[in-house]
C-alpha cells in the first residue's frame, strides 16, 4: 500500500506545467470508436482514468500505440462488438461514455453500470432519456446496460436537470444520427466544447457547444484525426489554491485563462493575487498571509466547479472568520471534512452545507483520500500544516492528477510516495476461557 508522506509549512514557488482535462480526455477516447479509424491525440494525461479507457478500447479491438508520454493513437477500425468488460467499467465513472459511442457507431452497446469515486447518486436516467428519444431501446439487468436500435433518428432532448455526462452521451450517440438532434438544457462545461471540437475534427456538424442549446445535424461517415486535449481547469485550479494555502508564488503554464475564471474570482474575493499575462496566456498565483472568508456554491459551468469544492474547503478552513460552502451538484461532497477535522479544522455539516470557522492551525495527521478530490484537497491542507502528514488510498488522487507528486517537488514540496506493507488480514480465533 502506497502512502503519501508531506511535511508541510514549505512555500511552493517556481513554475509548473499544467496535463491535458482528465474530464475531456476520458470522453474524447471513447468517442474515436465512432471514426472507425486512426485518431491521434495530443496532450492526452498519463491518469489511471484514461488509462483504463484505453485498456477498455483495447480489449475491444482497438490498437493502442503510445507515440510519446502524451500522444497516442488509436485505431478503432478493428472493433466490431459493443460490449465492455465488467471489471474494466466498474473502476471509472467515463465508462459511461461508451454507452453513446458504441451506440452511435453500431447501434447497440452493452456496458456495465460505471464505478469511479463514491460522490453520492449518479443516476444515468438522463442519459437513458436521451438514448431512447433517439429511438433506442434500453434494458438495464443485473447492473448490465444494454442498448439496441434499428436506427437512430435526430430529435430534441431536454434535460430536465443540467447533466454533463447525458449532455456528453447525447453528443456521442446523435453524430451520426439521421437528420437534426437539438439538446436543450445542455452542459456548458470546456470539456463539452472539446469533445464537440473533437468530433467536428472528425466531421460531426455540431453547433453552439458552450451554450445550452445545442444543435447536432448528423452525418454518415466520420474519419480519423488529429486533436490535442484542453488543458485541465481543476489541476490547473488545485495548484492554484496550493500557492495560496502556502504562501507560495506559483506560475502556471498550459492553461485556458478563460476557463479558470470562477476559481480566479473566488481566489481574489478571498485576497489572493492573482494575474494572466496576456502574452503567455500564463496565470501567476501569489499567496498571502491572511485571508477572509467566504461564501461559495457550486453549480454548473460557468458557476464554481464542485471538483475544486475541496481543495477551496481546505484553503478557507484557514481564512478569517466565516465561510460557508454549499453544494450544488453531489451528495456525498464533504466526505473530506471529517479527514480535515483530524488536522485541526472547525467544521460543521449539514446536509449539503458545511460552515467553516477559519483561523484553523493545521497540525499533521495520517488521514485517508476519500476520492478524487478529497485527496488533492487532504495534499493541500499536508502542505500547510506543521508536522508530518500520511494520506492513504491515494489511488484516488492518481485517477485525475499526473506525476502529482513530481510536480510539486519541482515547486519545492517536501512530499514522497511511501510503500507501507498492507495490512495483516484478521482470521477468526477460537478463544477458549477457563
């Protein structure tokens, strides 16, 4: 079992390249099945998450070929089965995405329910909508779904809630659809616009990604492309708060400022420096002593994102005064607070609210990485806290974030992955008395 060991009170200063969107990457992989052909990705991040969507690719037939660190080609002209293997789909959530793709190229997919980090429910039911207005049949056993269409006819979807994983599998299963989908109530998140961009390259005819109208007019035939993945916005916005919560001086280089925006206004509201170059299109980030707190809620792009929800928590726990962070999107969010309040932290939870009571001097502790997040938010609060921090299942954190702990070490971190022994398993003992 792998640990992270970080010895905090060091201001991280210098500059750091940000990977190409987990959120993109694992949506733009699933959706080259629909080339039927080669496509070369660029700026692809070296995650566990994508890992196993091209492991999932693989095993279908595709031929992977790694042409550096982070581009890659892949070749899907070989499947010709739309199903995906069970314990493959339960270790990511982007499992889902195969859904519409598979369906959109062979009129039928078979994919078990995804798995990923446990944020509460993640219903697919959008997603099934939006499968079926398309004229699919959908039939869910034994935590199988199973799609199958005569053909796939465009319509008008409405989402009757902003959801980025149906707004992606709309995208995916109406390319080729005959005639004209318009998806009304759609995600606006840059991950969408990418994989739109992505499919365009391919020869999809979609218009007004980025907006919450979106109008798909489907086409035959797609082909092979070239294409390099967005940067991402939440490792991008968790650095960005690592330089804050440290009083560190962080330059960070591969970004879209335009996407960082909401983090880039909570961060200044609170009293961070923050500033674009407009030449470079580079974002400085330099912390200061003293913060004040503040309110934040999470909600769909252009709003706060809730995947920097965490790593904001753990910065605020250390501000003046009161913040209260409300939770717009998940469920199960704050699991991280729990880990936080070992270190020191004053938080209470009530249901999706949690209120802060800042001014926290954090002490190191050995806490847990409940998920993807909680564990980028649990290194930050590490970072800053005096003494010695152990951060187990970090897994977790090696799903989204690549060569983490490198990059923070070039910064000047004092972090290591640590391999403990697991564990020794409890067997049943016969006690035997008097």
């Amino acid at each position: 079992m792998e640990k992270f060991i970080i010895k905090g009170g060091t201001p991280l200063r210098g500059e750091v390249q940000i990977s190409g969107a987990k959120n993109a990457a694992v949506a733009i992989i699933p959706a080259a099945i629909l080339a039927a052909d080669k496509c070369v990705l660029e700026n692809v991040p070296s995650i566990s998450d994508v890992e196993v969507a091209l492991e999932i690719l693989s095993s279908m037939g595709a031929v992977i070929k790694r042409l550096s660190k982070s581009k890659i080609e892949v070749d899907t002209s070989r499947i010709c089965d739309g199903t995906v293997p069970y314990e493959l789909a339960r270790s990511t959530r982007g499992s889902s995405y195969f859904l519409g793709a598979l369906l959109g190229r062979f009129k039928k997919a078979s994919v078990p329910l995804p798995g990923g980090c446990d944020l509460g429910s993640r219903p697919i039911d959008q997603h099934i909508k939006c499968f079926e207005a398309l004229g699919a049949k959908a039939d869910i056993k034994h935590g199988i779904v199973d799609l199958s269409a005569d053909k796939l006819i465009g319509t008008q979807i409405y989402f009757d809630k902003v959801t980025v994983g149906g707004t992606i599998n709309a995208l995916l299963a109406c390319a080729k659809a005959e005639g004209l989908t318009i998806i009304e109530n759609a995600a606006k998140e840059p991950h969408i616009v990418d994989l739109a961009n992505f499919l365009n390259s391919m020869g999809a005819d979609i218009m007004g990604a980025g907006t919450d109208v979106i109008k798909v007019k489907g086409v035959s035939k797609l082909h092979g492309t070239e294409y390099s993945v967005i940067p991402d916005q939440i490792e991008a916005g968790t650095f960005m708060v690592a330089a804050a919560a440290t009083c560190g001086d962080i330059t960070l280089k591969n970004v879209i400022p335009k996407h960082l925006e909401p983090i880039t206004a909570k961060l200044r509201k609170i009293g961070v420096y923050v500033e674009v170059e407009d030449e470079t299109d580079n974002v400085r980030v330099v912390g200061r002593p003293h913060y004040e707190g503040t309110d934040i809620k999470t909600s769909p792009h252009p709003g706060f994102p809730t995947d920097m929800q965490p790593q904001m928590g753990a910065l605020l726990c250390m501000a003046n005064g009161t913040s209260v962070i409300t939770e717009g999107i998940y469920d199960n969010r704050f699991k991280y607070v729990n880990e936080l309040r070992k270190m020191g932290a004053d938080i209470q939870v009530d249901g999706r609210i949690a209120i802060f009571e800042g001014g926290a001097k954090l002490t190191g502790a050995p806490v847990m990485a409940c998920d993807l997040r909680a564990g980028a938010a649990m290194v930050i609060a590490g970072l800053c806290a005096s003494g010695k921090t152990e951060i187990e299942d970090i897994h977790f954190i090696e799903r989204g974030y690549e060569n983490f702990v490198g990059k923070l070490r070039k910064l000047g971190a004092d972090i290591s992955i640590v391999d403990y022994p697991d564990e020794p398993e409890l067997h049943d003992k016969v006690i035997s008395i008097g």
